[in-house]
C-alpha cells in the first residue's frame, strides 16, 4: 500500500536555527497538509497546499513557517528561526479527496 | 465555536473486555467524522471513517463506531480488545466541504493481562 514518508525521523537544532522537513506524499494525491503535534497535547492543523499553493492555514502558521513543493514529488516544511516552542512532532499527511494518510512524523527537538 | 471533545483522556480496560472510547462534536452541519489509532512513535493510522449513509461503520482491526446526530456523537467500540490495541486514539472531524481534519486531544488506552 502506498504510503507517505517523512524524513528525518528525528531532528534536534539549536533555537535560532532554519530547519528543513521534508515529506514525500502518495504519488498520485494532489492535496497536501502538515500536522503538528506537541508533546501531550493534540494533533494541529498547520496548513494545507493545492495545486502549488495555500489552500488553508492556521493561526500556527505564522510568518517563521513557509512550504514548498520544490519538485514533482517532495513536499517541505520550512521553520526559519526556530524557537524552544517548536519542538514538536510534525506529521505530513496528502490525500486525492478523503481521507487523509498521515505519515509516521519527524520529531523536531530545538534546544 | 467548532470543537471536537473526547472526554476520556485515559482508560484502561482487560484484554478481552469491551472498550468504547467517547467523541462529541460541535459543528454547523454534519462534518466528515474520522477515527485514527496511534502507536508509539508512529504516524496516524486510519481506523475508519463516517461520509453519509449507514450511521454504523466497520474499521480496521476489529473497531467499529456509531454515528448518532441527535448527539453529535461518534463513539468508537470494540467487543473484545486485544494487548495490541494499547495506543492513542484520536477522534477527528473533517467541515463539510473542507479537506482539513481537526482532532480531538485524544484517548490513551492501557489494556492489561
């Protein structure tokens, strides 16, 4: 079965730092998401992408978070300056229309 | 406001007991409903999930949910649950028409011997 992957599994910075996460969607699905989820608490919508662009964004996703679809396969989160409150784990999730397949997350450490 | 509630942040059951795992929703109209189970240090697996029609739907790996309008309700159930059934379950709504989830703070389930 077709699965979306998500690497790195696990990515420590220092606060300040641009990380990079990238996630590979299911081949043929064409709406895209990242999810976050901080330690002990609940799953959060990030943002969604269509057809190149936002659909849809949080109140989360502020002006530090950008993504990208850099060529016909990969899907990326940028966080430009990471702060200690960004730690979290980030899932990526893509679908044709519903539901959603998440992938298995990185969790990102900033210290 | 638009919420998703799961009241039960932690339950612990026997293996070979019955497990329901409670979801209440606020939205405008019927949304999507959605049930994902995760496993420590996994992504989000889909249980099964509610469109339209039949109010009670079959999942994966034994799990079955029941949807009930008048109380904006989608409880998950299982008859007899297994050690292996020891995760997160998340519950989750999708708005009519959106293609975003928005979950609830989930369910930690500890099933012992």
């Amino acid at each position: 079965e077709p699965e979306v992957t998500q690497t790195p599994s696990h990515q420590v910075t220092q606060m300040g730092q641009e990380v990079i996460l990238r996630c590979v969607p299911i081949s043929n699905h064409l709406y895209f998401y990242w999810y976050r989820q901080i330690l002990g608490q609940k799953v959060e919508f990030l943002v969604s992408f269509y057809n190149n662009e936002i659909s849809e964004k949080s109140e989360i996703f502020d002006d530090q978070f950008s993504v990208e679809r850099p060529d016909g396969s990969n899907f990326t989160l940028k966080i430009r300056s990471t702060k200690l409150e960004d730690s979290a784990m980030y899932f990526c999730a893509s679908s044709d229309t519903s539901p959603l397949h998440f992938g298995n997350g990185t969790r990102l450490t900033v210290t | 406001a638009q919420s998703v509630t799961q009241p039960d942040i932690h339950i612990t059951v026997s293996e070979g007991a019955s497990l329901e795992l409670r979801c209440n929703y606020s939205y405008g109209a019927t949304p999507y409903l959605f049930w994902y189970v995760q496993s420590p240090g996994q992504g989000l697996q889909l249980l099964l999930k509610y469109f339209s029609g039949d109010t009670l739907v079959q999942g994966i790996k034994g799990f079955e949910a029941e949807f009930k309008r008048s109380q904006s309700s989608f409880n998950l159930r299982k008859p007899s649950v297994h050690w292996s059934d020891a995760a997160e379950y998340f519950c989750a709504v999708a708005p009519t028409g959106a293609n975003n989830l928005f979950f609830g703070t989930g369910t930690r389930l500890t099933v012992i011997p």
